[in-house]
C-alpha cells in the first residue's frame, strides 16, 4: 500500500464536471418526488446548462466503514480542496446504515451521502430517502459496467454512484494444492486425498448455510431467485430443475466436508486457512489483505469450479454512494458522491483496500490487470449477478438459508426441500403486498 499516493489524491481528481443543472432544494428538509418522471430519468444533460455547483454554506457528512476510511479521508481532503465543501466522516457499519437511513433520515439526523449493500436499496428507494443519481446520470451508465448499474437501479430509476463491486472466488494454498480445480468433481477428488475431520484438516470450505456463497449452487445451471432481472416476484427460480442439477453437485460435496453448517463460521474457516489446515476457501475481498498477510506467496485465487459443467455464477454486491433525500446540500452531497466515484477514486479505493473497481477503464487499467488477486475478482464479478434490490429479496435469505441447512445438515431432498421453501417466500411476499 503506497500511503504517499493518499497525500497526492487531490492532483487524480481533476477530471472536469459538466452536466446538467439540478433544481437545489431549500434548507428546510423535504423527502425526495414520489415518481420521478419518465423525463427525469432518461433526459441527457444540457451541454448550455450551468456547472452544479454547491449550496452556498454547504456542509457535508458522510457515512464510511471504518475499513475503508483511509480512501475516504482521502477523497474528501481533495473534494474540500477542489469545492470548499467541509465534509465530516461518520464511521457507520454499511450493513447498519440503510436501518440507520430508515430510522433518521426523516428527523434530518442521517448523513447526507450514504453506502449500503444494493440488496436494501429497494426498501429505502421505495420510502423516497433517497434521491435519484439525475445529474450524473449520463457518465455514471457510461462509465460504469452493466451489473454494476442494474445493482444501482430500482424500478428503472438510477440511484446510487457505483464504487466498487463484491463478490467471492476461490482462495487456495499453494503449497497443499498445486494447481487450482477447475471443477468440483477435482475439488472432490484432491478433498478425498486431504480431508480428515479427525485432525481438523479439510480440503473445502465455505459457509453452506449461507445463501449469499451458496448461489452458484442454485444459479451456475439455470436457477435464479426472481425472475426479469430480480424484479418479478411471480417469477421463482429457486426449484427448477436448473436449480436441482446445480444443488446435486452441492449435496455431493458433504462426503469431503462432513460438518454441520452452523459450524462453519467466518472465524472457524479464517483460522483454519491460515494455519494451514484447509486447502481451499471460498471467500469474498474482505479476507484479502488477512491471507496475503499469513501465507504470502503460497495464497492462490482463481474462480470459483465449474458446477454442472457450467462457469459458477456468483451473486455480486454493489457498493455505491447514495444522496440523502433529506439533505440540507443536495447539489454539493451530488458532487460528493460523483467525485468520490470516478476512475481515479475507483482505482485508489482498489489499492487502499483491494476492492474491485465498477468502472470499465478502470477494470482495463495496468493497476488491476497487474494485481494477480484484484484481476481474478474482477474476472469473477463479470460471471456475477447482482443481489436482487427489490424490497421482497428481503425476504429471501431466512426461508433458503433454512433449506439449505436442511439439505447439508440431515439429507433432506432437494427437489421437496426447495419446493416448500419457494412456498414460504410466496407466502411472505404476499403477506407484505397485504393480500
């Protein structure tokens, strides 16, 4: 990690900003129109429209990881430097800040540039707490790749300013596996040579409790959670027979990784990895910098095996800045969160943390297609689909997370398993659409 580069971020961010005007909103907080018009939406920006430009007075606060803090405090020193905007960093876990969004957003106490994982979107979209990605909207689609704004865009209306994309592959040691399998039926076979429970040694690991690492087995061969693009409710992938032909390379993986999925933590797998006692672990980013750190040049990452004869298709998470509806400086929290995403921010975010940049030059940049870890995450994230961001993907997670345990935990058949667990979640989308 070059720091140094931190202290120069302000010269990366010079890239000029022209776009279309935005009506400023007035200091008293008012929500965000419920239906933004067709107009809005598709509308591109008048090249004779004045530069945005911030709120006179304007004063910003902005929810950050803890984490990722360092390219944060960076990207304001230099949007401070460029617009003379005093900006305040709030730490704010990302998982907490759409309830946090939900809950104070409101009463004007919520920052007013916000990150959450895109699968809340729906929900705080829905409750009109934030606003559209309107001024930007042109360069943002442009610039950023496919899933990346599909992960961004609720009921066809672009909200979030993409950061970086998250999604998982397959972390190895070299020095007990070789060459990384190109297929579970070679995970199986190097697994059968390795694992032994009585040592507490295995060959494979991941959270097979967990729907978010466990899609691939539901989605490699044709199964998917709701239909056209996540958005059709009426449209449930989770029980046909693509979704079966993946699961039994699932349920075959049990011979070589004989425990309960409720003792398959984050913490159980991250101490085995990195004493050597698993060979191969399906984990996301977050575990890059821990495992670079404990075994150097022995860690390998490669994509996740072919299920079915298929490339594993993975679910992947956006990560994006979002304006806060309720903002006192919407022009100013607009020119924020833009600024904080362009290629050079994108870029300094990848070296600062190892994130995988969304925006297409920087994906093709020497920086990632020289950074043997970055690139496969990004080879990874092109075979990704992104988390539904509709509201009832909220209620996805219990009744599959439930199957799934069923399934690995006691046998239990795939094909009836499924089917009562799509009848569960038809139950509670309609008990929340109150029919």
């Amino acid at each position: 990690m070059k720091m140094k580069k931190v202290l120069t971020l302000a010269a990366a961010f010079t890239m000029a900003v022209s776009i279309t005007a935005c009506g400023g909103k007035s200091a008293t907080p008012e929500p965000a129109p419920e239906s933004p018009s067709t107009e809005a939406k598709t509308s591109a920006p008048d090249p004779s429209a004045p530069e945005l430009k911030p709120e006179d007075g304007a004063k910003l606060v902005v929810w950050e990881s803890k984490d990722e803090r360092a390219y944060t405090d960076a990207v304001i020193k230099a949007f401070t430097e460029k617009y003379g905007v005093e900006v305040t960093l709030e730490e704010v876990n990302p998982t907490d800040q759409a309830g946090k969004l939900l809950q104070d957003g409101p009463s004007g106490m919520a920052a007013d540039v916000v990150m959450f994982p895109h699968d809340n979107l729906g929900k705080v979209a829905a409750a009109n707490l934030v606003l559209p990605n309107d001024s930007f909207e042109a360069e943002t689609r442009d610039q950023n790749t496919e899933a990346a704004i599909q992960g961004v865009t609720f009921n066809d209306v672009l909200y979030g300013y993409p950061r970086a994309a998250e999604t998982y592959l397959m972390y190895y040691n070299k020095d007990l596996i070789k060459e990384a399998p190109k297929s579970f039926e070679e995970v199986i076979e190097f697994s059968k040579t390795f694992t032994d429970k009585s040592k507490n040694k295995y060959g494979i690991m991941w959270e097979t409790g967990n729907l978010y690492f466990n899609y691939p087995f539901l989605a490699s061969t044709g199964g998917y959670i709701y239909g056209n693009g996540g958005t059709d409710i009426n449209d449930i992938g989770l029980n046909n027979e693509g979704t079966i032909k993946s699961m039994e390379v699932y349920s075959s993986l049990k011979e070589v990784l004989p425990v309960k999925s409720g003792d398959i933590t984050p913490d159980i797998k991250r101490g085995l990895f990195t004493s050597g006692d698993l060979a191969i672990d399906i984990n996301g980013p977050w575990e890059l910098g821990t495992y670079k750190e404990a075994l150097g040049d022995k860690l390998g990452v490669a994509p996740i095996p072919a299920i079915g004869g298929q490339p594993a298709v993975s679910f992947s998470g956006i990560k994006a800045w979002y304006v806060n509806s309720y903002s006192k400086y919407p022009n100013a929290a607009r020119l924020f969160a833009n600024f904080a995403t362009s290629e050079e921010a994108q870029l300094q975010l990848s070296e600062l943390v190892g994130s995988v940049p969304t925006n297409k030059k920087a994906q093709e940049s020497d920086q990632i297609k020289n950074d043997p870890y970055v690139s496969a995450f990004t080879e990874q994230f092109k075979n990704s689909q992104p988390m539904p961001s509709i509201p009832e993907m909220g209620n996805v997670w219990a009744p599959v997370g439930a199957a799934l345990a069923e399934i690995w935990d006691n046998n239990k058949d795939v094909k009836e398993t499924l089917d009562k667990a799509v009848t569960q979640l038809q139950e509670l989308n309609s008990s929340a659409a109150g029919k």
